[in-house]
C-alpha cells in the first residue's frame, strides 16, 4: 500500500464498458421517464488534468455504492444508473456535459462537480433544468450562503466549516500566534478570512497572510515569509499540486520543526505524494478511514475488498453523498425535483461520518467536524491521519446562508 | 529646378562612413547612372533616398519638396518608386494582380474595406499598360513566383511603372540574368526609356549597360562622389581609373 | 465580377462551393424545428466557437499574423457581455454588440503593441498580453468575480419587451446571425481593396510598404476588426453558458482556436468554422466514450498534418483547386 | 533572522530557481534556434522526464541513476518522434510544426495518465542531498545548492559544447543557414534529430531535478510551458545566451518579487516580458525575427 498507483487500466475499461452501454441503448422514452426505468444519476467530474485525482476518487465513491446498491435491489425497485463523463475541470466541459445528461440522457440528478469554479457555473442552471445537484466536495462558502439556489444541497464539509474545527481545536491548544497561507483561489481566500476571525474571536494573535497563485513551483518566498513573521503556526489552505510542493519544500526547509503546520484539509492522496514530509502536520479533514465508527468500520472493510486499499478523504465523503441522495429518493419515493427537493429538506441520515443532517434553511449538511493527526502508525507504510478530536455538527456549522458562527 | 536633389547627405553606421557629403542632382527625363564597386555606398544611396535609412545628416529634395526622414512610404506615393537588388515579388499572385497591386498604392481609397471594383478596374488598366510596356503581356496571368529569372526582374520594374512614379529607382536590374537575358533586358529597358521619357537613378555594375541606357554618371567610392558627368568624360577620369582598376590602396 | 477581375484568392466562390454553403445555411436556419433541445445546445456553442475560429482566420489565414493570444478577445468579450448583462440589466442584444466593439476598441491597443514587432515575436507579444488579461482577470475580484468568474448571467429581455431572442431558439439564431453576418463583413474585406493589401502583406510585407502602404495601420486594423468578431463570439458565450470565468482567458484556448484554424483550413473563413465544429463536437464525443480522450485527440492532430495538410475545407475542395498552392 | 542572511537565502533560492527555468528555456531554444518550430510539448516532456525519473529511482533505488536515465530516455523518444514524424515536415510552413507539436502535448500527457496514473508520486532527492546547511543562523535545504551547481555546470557544459565541440559548430552553423550547411555537405537531417533529441532531454533534466521539489504530477506540463516561452522570448528566441540571461531575470524577478509584493506574483513573468518586448521586440540577444 506504499505509494504504489492504483490499476487505472482497469477503471478506465469498466468506464469504457459502462460508456458504450449508454450510448448503444435506445433513445430513453420520452413519456414514462419519471416512475421506472433506472434511476439516472451524472457525474461531470475532473477525471483528468490537475485535479484528476480528485475527480477519479469521486468516481470510485459513486461507483462502489452503485455497486452496492444495485446488488441490494437499487432504491425503490429501481436500479441505479451512472453516468460519469470527465470535464478535464473545464467549467465550459462542465456545463456542456451536465447539459447533455439532463437534455439527452433525461437525468435529473447531479453530483459529483470537482472544482467550485465548476459548480458556481452549474449551479444557476439548475432551476431551468429541473435538476436537484447534491455537492460531495465543493469548499466554496458561497455556495450555501449568497449563491444558494433551491436545487443546491452540499453533503459535503465545506471550507469554513473545516476552518471553523481547526479554530475549535486551537483554543484548547497553546499556540498563540498565527500566520496564513492559502491558494490566490475563492476557496482560499474564504477560508483564510473565517480563519482570521476565529483566531482574533478566541483572543490568539493573527500576525498575516499571503495568497500563492495555483501552479505555483516555489514555494521559498513563502516559506521565508512564514519564517519571517515568527508565528509559532502557519493555517495552510492549499490542494492538489500546490499543497505537495509547499509540504515537500517546507520539509526540506526544515520549517515543521520550527512552526507548527496547521492545513484545512487532510488526505491520503498528498500523504502519499510527499511522505514523511507531511509527519507532524495537523488539520481538519473531510473524511478519515481511520474514524472509528460502526458504519466506517463496514464502509473501509468494504473498500478494502473492492480495491485492496483504504478509502480517502473525496471516497468518503462521495460515499457519503450517495447516501443521502438514497435516503432523499426512498423519503420522497421518486426523483422528480419537485418531490425530492422538500424530502431532502430537514432529512438525517447516520452515515459513515456519525449523524449528517441537511439543514431546511441552506441545504447544508450539518455533520461533525474532525481534526487529524498525520503520524507513523504500525501496518502502514505511509504516514496515516489519526482521529485527533471531533467537534458536534452545531458547533463547526456556521449560521443559515452565512459564513460565520455563534459563539 | 532639379527633380531630385541631394546636398551634404551623409549616413554614419557608427564609425564606417556609408555615405560621405554627397551631393548630386537629377534632372527630369534624365537617365543617371551611380556606379561605383562593392561597397562604395550605392545601395545605401538609394534606401536612404527612399526613405527606408534616415540620413545622419544632409537634405534631400524631391520636385521641390525636403523628404529627407519621412517614413519610406510615403515619400514612396509622392513619386518615387524603386525595384530591388534581390528581386522583391508577391510568389502567389499572378505577375497582373502583383502590378494591380502596385498601382492600388497610388489610389486615394487604397484602403477600401469593401466592394473596390472601380478601384481594381483603374488599377488593373495601369497594371495592364505598364505591363505591355515591359513586354510581359502574355505571362500576366501566371503566377509570379513561376516565372523565369529576367521576366521577374522586368515584373519588378513594371510594379515600380505601374505607380506612374516621377523617379524610378532601378538597384541592378540586369543582376542574375545570363548573357543573352541581359541583352534582351536592357534592348527592353532602353526601347521602354526612350518611350516614356521616365527619370530614372540607376545603380548597375556592367558597364556596357551603363553607357547604353545612362545620360549622366555618378561615380561613388567609400561614400564619396569622386566623379560626376558625361559617360566618356567619366570614362577618361584618372581617379575613377585608379579607383576601379588599378591602384586599390 | 463585371469588368474588373477581382483579387483572385483562395476565396474565390466557385459555382458547387457556393451551391452547397447555400444549402447548409438553409438546413442552419431549419434546424430548430427538427434537432432535440441538447443537439441545438451543441450546435449554438459550435456556432458560437465557428464565430471565434473565422475571427482569427482574418489575421492567422490572410495576414499571417500569428496570433497565440485570441483567447482574450473572447474571454474579454464574455466578461464585458457578462458584466453588462449582470450590473446593467442592459437588453441582450446591445449587451453582447457593446461587448465586442469594447473588444476591438481595446484591440486597436493590443495592435499598435504587437504590430512593435513581427513574426514569432508579434505571436509572443501577444500571448504576453492575454496572460496579463488572465492575470488581472484573477486578481480584480470586485469586477470580475476572481478566480470562479461571474456566473448566474442572465439573458435579458430585449428592447421593448422583445423577448424572442431570450429561448433557446431564439438566441441560437442571434448566434447564426452573427456567424453569417461576421462572414459577410470578413469575405467583403478580404475581397475588398484592404483584403488586396492584407494579401500583399501575407506574401511579402517588405515590398508592400515599398510599394507605399503603410502596413502598420492595416496591421492593427486587422487586429482590431478580428479581435472585435472575437469578442462577439465570446459575447454570445457568456449568457449561452450563463458564465463567464478565467478559464475563457488561458493561453489553452488560444491554442485550441489555432488549431481550430489549422484543422479546418486556414485562409477560407469556412474552414475554420468546420474547423471549430469538428474539434468542439469530437472532444465532446470522445471524451464520452473513453477517459484517454486526450490521447486519440492528438493523434487525430497529427494525422491531420501528415495527411490532410490543407484541413477540412482543402480536403472538400480539393478537387476544384485552381493552381496548386507551393 | 538577519537582512543580510535573508538576502542571501533569497539570492540562493533565486539562483536555485533559475536553474530549473534554464533547464526548461535552453531546450526550447535551441529547438527553435535550428528548426524554427515553437514546441508546445515541451512542458509534456518536462513531465515526461519527472515521472521516467519516479520510476527509475523507484526501480534503482537510487536518485542518480534517475537523474542521469530520464534525460537520455526521453531524448531517444525525442529523436524518435523527429526522425518518424516531424521529419516530413520541413518543407511545410511552420502550421504543420505547430499542430504537431500540439498533439504531441495531448498524446504525451495522456499517455503519462495511463501509464502512472493520476495521483501525484513522491520523488525523494537522495540522503547525501536532503540535509540542510546554515547560511547565517537560517536553515538553507543543500536541495537547491545543488540545483544551482547543476544549473551553472549544465551551462557551462552546453556552452562549450555550442563554442567548441565540433557537432555544436555544426549545430551553429544550421541554425543560421540549413541550406548552406546542406551544401556544405553537413547532413542535416542527422544535426535536426539530435538538436530536437537534446532539447527534450534538457526538458526532461528539468523534470527530474523538480520532482523532488513539486513531485510527479499530471498537472505540471501545462504550468510549466509558460514559463519556458517566457524565458525565450525575453532572452530572445533561439539565443542560448539569451535563453540564460532570461532564465537568471525571471528566477530573481520571482522570487524577491512574490515575496515583497506578492499580490502581483501572477502577473511578474508578463510584466517583465511586454517591457522587453516592446524595447527589444526581437529579445535581449535575439535577432529581428
């Protein structure tokens, strides 16, 4: 389980298989399409470019459980149908491809959008497409705040909300002064602004910030400036490329030793890409195999039979969408919108995460918040996130259709 | 009144002198030959005349006018047309459309973003008579870039023609060609001259050339004029002599 | 052509080229009737990308200016269109028209800048330029909306209540409009006494300005009327796809739009709207049927160069080719 | 931390950096110089060079063979696809370069997805490379002295071999008139494969010395490939000189610019290059293209 890659021949001939399927099958009746037939559920993701990463573990997520389900008989007699196409991260792709799935292929239910540029773009469509969309990784607060449109639910931890646990965690902890480095991004900047506000609410010094643009190679200015600013840790919100080569080059700097590294997300996959450089390093995290909870339990055990591996952090949580999307269809017992959308409303479901319940007032699902740990742990060769400390869904959520919290 | 008058004009490329105080003057309806060997600053006579080198220092006046650092095109539509020493065409364009082209530069809605049949309809008439005048009538219509060595050097001059220029600038207009071209060339030029009674400025190494078609001689050397006349009387010159044959110090 | 024989040129309209664009422009303005809603979306977006490819046609296929920057005409004319649209309510119509005269009114700067140079470094220039239009894209939040762009843009109604333009129907056949309509103003212009010169400049530039133009100003000319259709088609983008964001502004696209020139036949303005259908409509299609699209997309690219140099179009009209092009 | 100990940090850093851009730059250039062709899959290769350099230090265990195998492997693929493709081409104008290259770019780039996968993977530098050196009481990774070093020896190498060696007079004289050489009986057909095979080597050299720094990932190609024409064109194209000149500018431009003012990070590099532009249209050191 070493930093080995995973098989992607095999993925991609089960994706190929599934694709030709689609597209030999008979033009979808027009007339019963609500009642029977499968249940269409798409999936616009990244599957390649910078973010493929992602978009190929939100596939594995979605995928399993359709397994999963398919073998249970799918949801209300029904089988469950995939369509999974891959934007490159393109918001232009992205649009075109939901389009399709909604025009052509007659479906009415979205998941699964990688980027937030990409979702921000889908978003405004989905009331002219009658579509419900349930996020399974978009961060961007803005989602569920000023650009929150009815058919929008986000199963998903958004970015405050990891920021808000990290804040949670470090009142209790005797850091005092803070410095911030996050992408030039929406994401970013979100998420260091709530940052800022929890750490001057809890009386903690907020020395600065800096924004790095995506694609950045060196990291050095940064780090010296982070070196500079003599905090004792530094709040990274950082992904994908970005967050490997800073967590390579701060190691190499020897900066962990000097200022503690606090990220708003942990995941297997950068775990893996940088190695040890990553010991020590503690943030919130979205999803971790290592929650020991009933239902994880069963959902890694699962996993691990399916792709010989532990699940990691977008897996997770699109496993987790998926359960809601299932819980909403059976409540509302069909997936027109119009029935759908009051279903999912005020709906709880326990999932492998705890309790998940997916607030009336901005869609958002109020789920517990998770601080993690990357530390050496015997079986596994690479570091693992250890649970740390969890924090209830009331307290890491922020207000209805805001980004900030009561305290 | 001159047509074209040069006083002082010196061009520095730093410390090599290209051109050194020339001072010459061309009369309308004369045929001036500027000879000189390689180097002597012939060709750069004729890009700082036609503007496409600004003289460091000097007056040039053309039918009364100073265009001494005006931009190359458009001491270019006040009359003074030019061909090159390495034959300058558009390969594509049929030899009519390259001197419909030529012509086009003189037209007052040159740049007409539409329609322009009227305009190609004069244009193409001049392109057509300088192209009788040179004898290329039949090969107007294929391609320039597939025509022989000396019909595309007499293409050129039927370009600079088609302008209906006051002064015609030929930089070697027999160079390249074989013997038998050359003659048929120049027989071509010399009926062409005679004809229009056209100003021209001619820069040509072959002598026999030079005193066919020239009135008047201009002898250059390292910038300088070192002599200026009649063809026989310059012939005679003992420092044109000395700079051309002998005594190269 | 009476009399005078115009500038005859790779657009001459022989008599069964002209036939057969005459019946693919009625089947264009039939095809709402008969086409399922999501074929009308593709075909919109393809017309809309065939606007763009033909706008760059003008500089890349008869000035051979080569351009590696035409991403920020679009990208300049979706966020114009898009701002508009959002901050103003200004009526459909006039939105997307203002948006592209603003491009090329801006253009007419990006030309005097790159006409500094030529060549490869004109085609730099360029690219310089629409990365720093990225770059501010990016960092003027307030204007633009950063890194996620303006979305939710709306298609107004238009003047007086007119709302035809607004369906789905409706816009697609303001897209074609402004398709044939940028055709008709490029094939009058290239056709024109400014196309002669655009074609002496293409061939030979330093003997047309010794011929007495001053190939400067048709340069930026050219840069600004292309940049301006450009921006037209960007426009149209924004309230089709309802977004506008930095993706529209990356030097990628101004690759794609290349070889979407490339690919259809440069210097034919039909070319390049093939062009632009084919590339858009085969990266859609291919990347539904397997995930290593990328893959046989770029092989596609070189076949295209190995055995079709002249593109689509030269392939169509091969057979009726005057004389060989060198 | 002192100012004098962070101006040399940075000074380190900036030279560290340059390297890896010279890396990208000179290949570009030299391709450009001799075959007049912009290659836009040279950020692919830089890729290209990253993840053969995984696997060899994977499979070796060890870093060095890495560094020394990537370059080679993917210059033999370089002179590959010359010698199969870009070959028939020299006769086209520069369309049929750029379209091919650009497949190229999506072929490369595909085929390292399939091959390695999407997930980014770990290139470690070797034990003797990872310590940290103190420059004035401030911890300075020996990573990037040692980039820096390879970045001065490199040049150092490649500028001999252009000045000195005989395949690089050859290569000179080429690049300024293919013809002539052609008739001065040099063949051609043999210098192009092996200007295009060092140019994709070079790129490949890059992609392995960053591995450790930004590891392997699938997202590089497209951020790098913008840096490389930056650097050439402010050097001026086809000029190695230039090409080093433009990679020094653009290493220190960013380095001390994203840390005094790093709000303007994104938009340096372009900054930098319209005002060279618009001084020098043709670069620093290039000629009038």
């Amino acid at each position: 389980m070493s930093g080995q890659f995973r098989p992607s021949r095999r993925a991609m001939l089960k994706v190929g298989l599934a694709a030709t399927a689609t597209v030999a099958s008979p033009a979808v009746l027009r007339s019963a399409r609500a009642d029977t037939g499968p249940i269409k559920i798409g999936l616009p993701l990244a599957l390649t470019g910078a973010l493929g990463s992602v978009g190929q573990q939100q596939k594995r997520g979605a995928e399993l459980w359709a397994k999963v389900q398919n073998a249970k008989g799918g949801i209300l007699g029904r089988q469950i149908e995939l369509l999974i196409e891959d934007t490159a991260g393109n918001p232009a792709n992205c649009v075109r491809k939901a389009q399709e799935m909604v025009e052509r292929r007659d479906c009415r239910l979205l998941t699964g959008i990688t980027l937030s540029s990409e979702a921000l773009a889908v978003v405004p469509k989905l009331a002219e497409w009658d579509s419900i969309f349930i996020s399974s990784d978009n961060g961007d607060g803005r989602l569920t705040a000023e650009s929150l449109v009815p058919n929008f639910f986000r199963a998903n931890i958004s970015g405050p909300m990891g920021t808000r646990a990290v804040s949670l965690y470090l009142r209790s902890a005797k850091l005092q002064k803070f410095y911030a480095l996050g992408l030039d991004y929406a994401w970013g900047h979100n998420s260091v602004q709530v940052f800022e506000q929890e750490t001057t609410k809890s009386k903690k010094e907020f020395i600065g910030k800096v924004f790095a643009p995506t694609g950045t190679k060196d990291y050095s200015p940064y780090i010296t400036k982070i070196r500079q600013s003599g905090a004792d840790a530094v709040f990274l919100v950082l992904q994908g490329d970005d967050n490997n080569a800073f967590l390579s080059q701060a190691q190499q700097y020897r900066l962990p030793e000097k200022v503690k590294l606090l990220t708003e997300i942990v995941d297997l996959t950068s775990i893996r890409a940088v190695g040890d450089a990553s010991l020590g390093l503690i943030g919130s995290s979205r999803y971790s195999f290592t929650y020991d909870h009933p239902l994880n339990a069963e959902f890694v055990a699962l996993w691990k039979k399916e792709h010989n591996t532990v699940p990691d952090t977008f897996e997770g949580e699109q496993w987790q969408c998926m359960k809601v999307f299932e819980a909403g269809i059976v409540k509302a017992g069909g997936i027109e919108a119009a029935k759908l959308r009051p279903a999912l409303e005020d709906i709880e479901i326990e999932s492998v995460k705890g309790k998940v319940h997916i607030r009336k007032c901005d869609h958002q699902g109020v789920q517990q918040g998770f601080m993690v740990e990357v530390v050496k742990k015997p079986g596994f060769d690479t570091p693992v996130p250890e649970v740390i400390a969890t924090f209830p869904g009331d307290e890491t959520t922020p207000t209805c259709n805001t980004m900030t919290f009561k305290d | 009144m001159p047509l074209l008058e040069l006083d002082g004009v010196t061009r520095r490329y730093g410390a090599l002198v290209a051109l050194d105080q020339v001072a010459l003057t061309v009369e309308a309806g004369e045929v001036r030959a500027v000879i000189g060997p390689n180097g002597a600053g012939k060709t750069t006579l004729f890009n700082v005349i036609t503007g496409t080198v600004k003289p460091t220092a000097g007056r040039i006046r053309f039918a009364g006018r100073a265009i001494a650092g005006l931009p190359s095109h458009e001491i270019c539509r006040l009359g003074v047309s030019r061909t090159f020493q390495i034959t300058a065409l558009f390969p594509e364009m049929t030899a009519r459309e390259n001197a419909q082209l030529a012509a086009q530069a003189r037209h007052a809605r040159r740049w007409q973003p539409f329609g322009g049949t009227r305009i190609f309809r004069e244009a193409q008439a001049l392109a057509d008579a300088a192209l009788e005048q040179l004898g290329l009538s039949a090969i107007a219509d294929r391609p320039a870039g597939l025509l022989s060595h000396g019909d595309q050097r007499l293409l050129e001059v039927a370009m600079a023609m088609a302008q209906q220029p006051q002064v015609l600038l030929l930089d070697e207009p027999t160079q390249g060609l074989s013997v038998e071209e050359t003659n048929q060339a120049v027989d071509t030029l010399a009926r062409f001259l005679q004809a229009t009674r056209m100003t021209v400025l001619l820069v040509e190494h072959d002598m026999e050339v030079v005193f066919r078609l020239a009135h008047r001689i201009t002898v250059l050397h390292r910038g300088a004029v070192i002599a200026d006349g009649m063809p026989d009387a310059v012939k005679a010159d003992p420092r044109v002599q000395e700079a051309y044959l002998g005594g190269f110090d | 052509m009476t009399g005078a024989t115009r500038m005859k040129g790779a657009t001459r309209m022989k008599g069964a080229t002209r036939l057969i664009c005459i019946v693919v422009l009625l089947a264009l303005v039939l095809a709402p009737l008969g086409l399922p809603p999501f074929a009308m979306t593709l075909l919109t977006e393809a017309v809309i990308l065939g606007l763009f490819a033909m706008s760059l046609d003008l500089m890349f296929g008869y000035t051979r200016l080569v351009s590696f920057g035409h991403a920020a005409a679009y990208g300049f004319g979706a966020y114009a269109s898009g701002w508009l649209l959002l901050h103003t309510g200004m009526p459909l119509l006039f939105a997307v028209f203002a948006a592209g005269l603003l491009t090329g009114v801006l253009a007419i700067g990006i030309g005097w800048m790159c006409t500094l140079a030529t060549g490869v470094s004109f085609s730099m220039l360029t690219l310089a330029l629409a990365q720093l239009l990225y770059a501010i894209s990016f960092k003027w939040t307030s204007v633009t909306g950063g890194s996620d762009g303006l979305a939710g843009i709306p298609r107004t109604i238009g003047p007086f209540g007119f709302a035809a333009l607004s369906s789905k129907a409706g816009f697609y056949y303001l897209a074609l409009g402004c398709l044939v309509g940028g055709f008709l103003v490029c094939f009058a212009l290239v056709r024109s006494p400014f196309g002669a010169v655009l074609r002496g400049i293409r061939e030979n530039e330093s003997k047309t300005t010794a011929l007495g133009y001053n190939t400067r100003l048709y340069k930026i000319a050219v840069v600004a009327i292309s940049y301006g259709l450009g921006g037209l088609a960007g426009a149209l983008y924004a309230p089709f796809a309802g977004f506008a964001n930095t993706e529209l502004l990356f030097w990628l696209l101004s690759g794609q739009v290349l070889i979407m020139v490339i690919v259809g036949g440069a210097g034919t303005l039909i070319g390049p709207v093939l062009g632009a259908a084919f590339f858009m409509l085969m990266e859609h299609q291919l990347s539904a049927w397997t995930e290593a699209w990328a893959l046989y997309f770029g092989l596609i690219f070189i076949a295209f160069v190995l055995f079709a140099p002249e593109g689509i179009w030269g392939l169509a009209t091969r057979r009726r080719r005057a004389h060989p092009r060198p | 931390m002192s100012t004098f100990g962070l101006l040399l940090s940075q000074f380190a850093d900036a030279l560290s950096q340059s390297a890896l851009l010279f890396f990208l730059g000179v290949g570009l250039t030299l391709i450009f110089g001799l075959m007049r062709i912009v290659n836009f899959a040279h950020g692919a290769l830089y890729m290209l060079g990253a993840f053969v350099g995984y696997s060899l230090a994977h499979w070796s265990g060890n870093y060095w063979v890495a560094l020394a195998g990537a370059p080679m492997l993917v210059g033999l693929f370089g002179v590959a696809f010359e010698f199969s493709i870009l070959r028939r081409l020299y006769r086209r104008d520069a369309h049929a370069f750029l379209m091919v290259t650009f497949g190229l770019a999506l072929v490369v780039g595909e085929a390292v997805r399939l091959t390695w996968g999407s997930d980014a993977l770990k290139v470690a530098a070797p034990p003797a490379l990872s310590g940290v050196i103190f420059l004035l009481d401030e911890p300075f990774p020996v990573y990037r002295l040692f980039l820096a070093a390879t970045g001065i020896v490199v040049a150092v190498a490649i500028w001999q071999f252009l000045e000195r060696s005989r395949l690089g007079l050859l290569i000179r004289a080429t690049s300024q008139n293919a013809e002539m050489a052609n008739a001065l009986g040099v063949d051609i057909k043999l210098i192009r494969s092996c200007v295009f095979g060092i140019g994709c080597g070079l790129a490949a050299l890059g992609g392995v010395l960053a591995a450790p720094l930004v590891t392997a990932s699938n997202g590089m190609a497209a951020t790098v490939i913008i840096d490389a024409f930056v650097i050439v064109i402010i050097g001026g194209m086809g000029s190695f000189l230039g090409s080093l000149i433009g990679a020094l500018l653009i290493g220190f431009v960013q380095v001390f610019g994203n840390y005094y003012a790093p709000d303007f990070a994104l938009a340096f590099m372009y900054l930098v290059m319209l005002v060279v532009l618009v001084v020098r249209p043709g670069g620093l050191l290039g000629k009038e293209a």
